[in-house]
C-alpha cells in the first residue's frame, strides 16, 4: 500500500461495533480502496474518471454507505461518507438520539455496550444478547448478562417532554456513566 494514497479515514459507530473506513484514491490513476478494520472489501486499480462515489454495506445490518469523491481546487479533491442516506456527522448525531453506549471494564476486559431503544435490543462487543425485561414502578428494567456479570439498563420517564425516557445502565449497584463516541 502506497501511503500516498490513503486519503481518508472515517470512524462509524454502529450497534455491532465501531468500524474504521480507509480509503485510498490514486488521483493520477482513478485507484479506489476501500477497507473496513484494516481488511479490503473493494478495489479498483486503474479508473478513468477521478470523480464519483463508491458504495458499500457496513455491519451486521449491512448499513448502506457512499464514499464521494468530489473535484476540489486545482488538483485536489475531497471526500465524504454518507452512512445510511447521511452525511456521518449527522448520522452520529441521529443514532446519539436512537441509541445509548457504555464503556466499561468487566473481568479486566473493556466491553461495549449499546442500547438500541427504538428496539430495546442490547448488544455487547458487536454482538447481540438475550435480554429480559420488566415493567417496574419507576418505569422499566432490562436484565442481561456478561461473563457471570449481571447488568440491568433502567429506563425512566425524565418527568420533561422534550428529554423523554433516560435510560441508566446499572452494574454491581452502581450506575455507569454513558461513553462519548
């Protein structure tokens, strides 16, 4: 790999995990690479036209996704990802709004943890897990488990409109503050 010709990196998150999108673009040749985590998923080593868009599908949910590749001043050009119909900014900022993330230790190992609440299907390191849930008095209780740990994310009304339902993941009787991603 010429690494002249990395031009872009993206970080995507998504329910199964937080994927890095590297794009190579050889301005002399029209050489598109697109590679997700480090693995090759498309290339194309000579390409008339400079300009356009590549597509490809990312996760387990195969999320829609377009790199543009767009004429900039003289010879330079600029590239964007678009996840699922969005400019990424915007799509971070919508799935912030669908979905809650933790990031915690358990048994010495960092583990990921997402709340899709338009679903209520927990995922833990990419991976989707068996969740119970019940209705309490305060509102609701979803129960799972990691390594022999039990966790239960609590969902309350916030008592304002406009912040809706707070949801709260709970570890050995203490509550885990959400990640920034």
């Amino acid at each position: 790999m010429a690494s002249s010709d990395l031009v872009a990196q993206w970080q995507v998150p998504l329910s199964d995990g937080i994927y890095l999108i590297e794009f190579e673009h050889g301005t002399t040749t029209g050489k598109r690479v697109i590679r997700v985590n480090g693995k090759e998923i498309y290339r194309i080593d000579w390409m008339f036209k400079l300009v356009g868009s590549e597509t490809f599908q990312l996760g387990k949910k195969k999320v829609h996704c377009a790199i543009f590749i767009q004429a900039s001043d003289g010879f330079s050009y600029a590239y964007t990802l678009e996840v699922a119909g969005k400019p990424l900014e915007k799509f971070t900022e919508s799935r912030s709004k669908i979905e809650n993330t933790w990031c915690i230790p358990i048994n010495g190992i960092m583990t990921r943890i997402v709340l899709e609440k338009d679903t209520l299907d927990v995922w833990v390191n990419g991976q989707k897990v068996e969740s119970t849930g019940e209705f309490t008095d305060d509102g609701t209780e979803t129960h799972f488990n990691i390594s022999n740990q039990q966790l239960c994310i609590k969902a309350v009304s916030s008592g304002k409109r406009r912040e809706g339902i707070i949801h709260s993941l709970i570890m050995n009787d203490a509550e885990i503050p959400p990640a920034v991603e």
